[in-house]
C-alpha cells in the first residue's frame, strides 16, 4: 500500500511538472531537480536550485519551481536539521512558498502554499513560547524574533488573522522574561527595564483588565521608587541630589498606585495587593490613605482562612 501511495504522488507531482512546460520554457535540469527531491536527495536536491535558475532564467518567475523548491528546503529543515531551532533553511522554505504565491495568479498551488505556510509559521510560535514555558531568559531576544516571524507569515497566509489572544499571552510572558533578567542584577540588566515595562503595556492595550500585568507594573513602579531611595541615595549626597532623586521616588511612587487599585478592584480581598497600596500611600506620604488600607489588611487578616476563600 506504501508503494502504491508513493507511485501516485509520483504521478500526480510530475502531473503538475508537465502543466507547467505549457507556462514557461522546457527546463531539463528542472526535471533533474524534481528527481532528486523525489529519491529524498535533499541535500543535492537544494544545492541544485541555483543551476536551474542558471540555465533557466525564467524559472525565476514561475510558481511551481518556488513551490518545489520551498518543499525541499521544508524537508531539510524537517528531516535533516530535526526541526531545529532558528533554522535557516525553515526561513528560506517560508520565502519560497512566499514567492509561489505571489507568482500563482490563478491560484493553482495556492491552497499548499497556504497549509506549508501555516506549518512554518505555527513551528515558529512553538518555539517562542517553549522559550517562555521555560522560563529560558538568555533566549528572550529568540524568542521575540520567533514570535514577529509567526505573525509575519500567519499574516501572509491570513491576512485577516485576528492575533490579539496570542498577543496578549506574549506580550506579557516576554515581559516577565526581561523582568526576571532585570532582577537577577539590577545594575548590570537597568537597560532591561524599559522592555519589560513596554512589552506589559503592550498587552493591557489589547487587554487592559489583565489582572498579571498590572500587578507586576504597580509592584515593579513601587519597588523603583523603594530602591532610589535605598540603594541609589548616597547618604552624603548633597541636597539637590537628594531633592532630585525623592522626585524621581515620588514618581515611580505614582505610576504605581494606578495599576496597584485596578487589580484591587478585582480581588479586594487580596492581601498583597492592599500591603502594596498601602505602602505606596506611606511612600506618598498621604497617612490619611495609608491609615484606611492599613486598617483595611487589618480587617482582612482577622479573617479566618476559612473565610477567606469564600
């Protein structure tokens, strides 16, 4: 039955082969080419692209020859680099499908095109969020490269495709991955910051009642503020220098309390989330609202366990 299936996809590839001599010139090397990718010759099937575009120049323009030859970069990438990540030949198969479509007025390899498309583009979003499922922090770059690519080719292929689900979960895993870089060293990571900071804006754009990103904003803002004055403040500096930073406290102290109270709205009952607003209103320095909230955690952990998961 194997062999049965294997003739008829023979047959229907060269069915296809044959068509397309009545678009575009005789290429014998083009029949070669196809002999070599049909025997799983993969490797002298690609070095063999660039003598046909070398005796056929108008190759170069025709949707089949791209189609094939996007097929054999696909089969490498798949059976003989084992799928590895940030593969070139992957990238190379992705360009030639992409050729194919843009050559194929009639549509004739369209729906293939599509499918080889999907199947490149769904291995590069793999492979961002493996990037973020392990927490893999050194590979965060990689894993922003994959995931741009995905969208860049599941866009081709769909152009209509609807990504802010995919983008929400991203956006803010890629956002914990510059955070977590950033706080294993502080000093050495600083430049990490703003990235972390504007990759968790970018999902609550798309989601702005995200509980996850605006928790770790309002904790992170709070924390900037607490290290200005703890680490960063020399304690001879002079008072401009002092004046200066306790500004700059004060700030992160206020781009804090908004995310902090929007997740409070969400779970009032949360204990961290109150200590956190709290401690940014004595940081403010307004005691009339660090008084209530602290009185509000009073009351919240007089609660007994039992009740309060209900």
């Amino acid at each position: 039955m194997n062999g049965l299936n294997k003739i008829l996809s023979l047959f229907l590839m060269l069915g296809i082969f044959f068509t397309s001599f009545s678009q575009a010139k005789y290429c014998p090397e083009k029949m070669l080419l196809l002999q070599k990718y049909q025997s799983k010759n993969y490797s002298n099937a690609i070095g063999y692209i660039d003598t046909v575009l070398s005796q056929c120049p108008d190759q170069n323009d025709d949707s089949y020859f791209w189609h094939v030859c996007g097929f054999i970069n696909l089969d490498i990438f798949k059976y003989l680099e084992n799928k590895s990540h940030g593969s070139e030949t992957k990238l190379k198969a992705a360009d030639c499908f992409i050729k194919s479509m843009n050559l194929d007025v009639e549509g004739q390899y369209s729906e293939r095109n599509i499918k080889a498309l999907d199947y490149i583009s769904t291995n590069y979003y793999n492979d961002a969020v493996t990037i973020l499922q392990k927490f893999a922090v050194n590979n965060r770059e990689d894993a922003v490269s994959y995931y741009n690519s995905y969208k860049r080719l599941k866009r081709i292929a769909h152009p209509d495709y609807d990504f802010a689900e995919k983008d929400v979960d991203f956006y803010y895993g890629i956002g914990m991955l510059f955070k977590m870089s950033y706080e294993n060293d502080k000093h050495a990571n600083k430049d990490l910051l703003d990235s972390c900071i504007s990759y968790f804006n970018k999902s609550l754009k798309i989601e702005p009642n995200q509980y996850s990103a605006n928790y770790n904003l309002g904790i992170m803002y709070h924390n900037l503020g607490v290290d200005i004055i703890m680490d960063e403040l020399d304690i001879d500096a002079d008072l401009e220098m002092v004046i200066l930073m306790q500004e700059q406290a004060v700030n992160y102290f206020s781009k804090s309390l908004p995310y902090l109270k929007k997740v409070y709205e969400m779970k009032p009952k949360e204990v961290s989330i109150v200590q956190g607003i709290a401690a940014v209103y004595y940081s403010l320095n307004d005691m009339v609202k660090h008084v209530e909230y602290m009185n509000i955690l009073k009351d919240l952990e007089s609660v007994s366990p039992v009740n309060e998961n209900n």
